[in-house]
C-alpha cells in the first residue's frame, strides 16, 4: 500500500509488530510504502487534505491488521 497526500497534509501513525513512527505528509512529491502487517491511523486532516491510496490487490480484512499492536498515546512515536 502507497499513500500521497495529493493536497494538503495528513499525519500518519503507524505501528508495526516492533516500533512506532509517525509520519506527516504535506506535499504531493511524498508517497509512503505499508506492508500489509503494518497498523496505521490517519489523522490530523488540514481542511482541504486529499490522500490517495494506491493497492496491488483489492481489500481484503483477513490479510490487514485491523487493531493496534500496542496501546496508542501520543507520545508512542516521534516524526520521522
């Protein structure tokens, strides 16, 4: 999965089995490359954000982690 924040900025927190990042995107030169067993929350839209997801396969919920690995708090992760 891709994501590119097209217009605008979004910050994305992601959690994989070992460690947490935060990421915001905020220019259309940007795309950020999830594993499918990467946990991930958008969030902090600016008013005009537009975000593109970009998939190899359609959605399918038995092969996303659709729960957070360990407890979200905003100190979890710092920007990279």
């Amino acid at each position: 999965m891709v994501l590119q924040c097209v217009v605008g900025s979004v910050e994305v927190y992601v959690q994989t089995a070992r460690r947490d990042y935060l990421y915001r995107l905020n220019s259309s030169k940007e795309y950020l490359f999830l594993e499918a067993l990467d946990w991930r929350l958008m969030q902090q839209f600016s008013a005009d954000a537009v975000l593109v997801v970009f998939a190899d396969k359609s959605f399918e919920t038995t092969i996303y982690v659709d729960s957070p690995y360990r407890l979200v708090t905003s100190s979890s992760a710092k920007f990279r």
